[in-house]
C-alpha cells in the first residue's frame, strides 16, 4: 500500500512536470509601431492670456506651509498650477495644498455652491474668503486657494491662513 501511494505521488508529479515545467515562457507581446499623434492644446488648457504662469510652491514655500500647519511637513509635490505639502508618515496629519489659476476659483465656486460659510478678508489682494480649513486670494487677476488638512479644531488656524493669504497677496 506504501509503494502503491508512492508511485502515484510520483506519477501525479511528472505529470504536472510535463504539462509546463518545460516549456519556454511566452514572449512579451512587442511594443506598438503606432506612434500617437500629439493632441493640440485646447482654450481650455492654455494657460489664461490675463494670468501669468504662477508657481504655486514658489508662492507658498515649505517654512510657510509648517508654520501654517505648526508642524513639519515632507517636501514639496508639485504638479502643474498645484504644491502639496504632506506631514511625515510618523505624524501628525497635516497636509497644505496651494492651488493656483482656474482650479483655484473653481475650488472656491464649488464651496460656494455647497453652501460653505465665508468671511470676506479685506485688505487682502483684490479679493480674498476665509472658511474653515481654507483660504482664497485674487490679486494681480490670479486666484490662488490654500487648503489646510489637520485633524484639530479648524477655527485654531483662521489666524496662520489669514496671514499666510497677506503673504501670497504680496506675491502677486
């Protein structure tokens, strides 16, 4: 009965050896011949005639973002008219992200329109609106938006975006 189950066990084994042990792997398919053609810009992603090319984390720099945050944060990620700037994986939360351009005032449409509560910061650019956890500034005909990520009270930091809103102003 012993040798019976061996020879079986052995039989199962070369079996499945012969079914795909030797044989070569599959190629990877090649690449494509085709070569894409490059798609024009539209309007709508040209950069406005009015606005100049703003870099968001030029304007707000990483010491501006910590002292926002009132923490220390990883260096900056920017990505097209955006700056983010994340705190370390060992904590806290934080996170500060700088829009610039279009994006920005859609940010601010979109809040409107979702009923967010505002306060209009005079003296600040040509237009700025606070609420909680963010800040928005037009000045020089570029709207900017600084959004502030923490897990505390978000009326503890109207003051830092307030004055970090004065600061991006200046700028522009």
């Amino acid at each position: 009965m012993r040798y019976l189950k061996l020879a079986v066990t052995a039989v199962a084994v070369a079996v499945l050896a012969a079914c795909g042990g030797g044989a070569e792997p599959a190629a990877a398919p090649p690449p494509p011949t085709e070569v894409a053609e490059p798609v024009a810009p539209t309007e709508a992603t040209e950069p406005s005639a009015e606005a100049p090319a703003v870099d968001a984390c030029a304007l707000v720099s990483k010491a501006d973002a910590e002292k926002l945050a009132g923490t220390p944060l990883d260096d900056a990620v920017p990505v097209r008219d955006t700056c983010r700037y994340t705190g370390p994986v060992s904590g806290p939360v934080a996170q500060v992200e700088v829009y610039v351009g279009d994006g920005a005032k859609k940010i601010l449409d979109v809040d409107r329109d979702l009923d967010h509560e505002f306060e209009t910061l005079s003296g600040i650019g040509d237009e700025a609106y606070l609420e909680d956890g963010a800040v928005f500034v037009n000045a020089a005909g570029v709207w900017v938006a600084i959004r502030l990520v923490r897990l505390d009270d978000p009326a503890k930091y109207h003051k830092p975006l307030t004055e970090l809103a004065r600061t991006v102003a200046g700028r522009l």
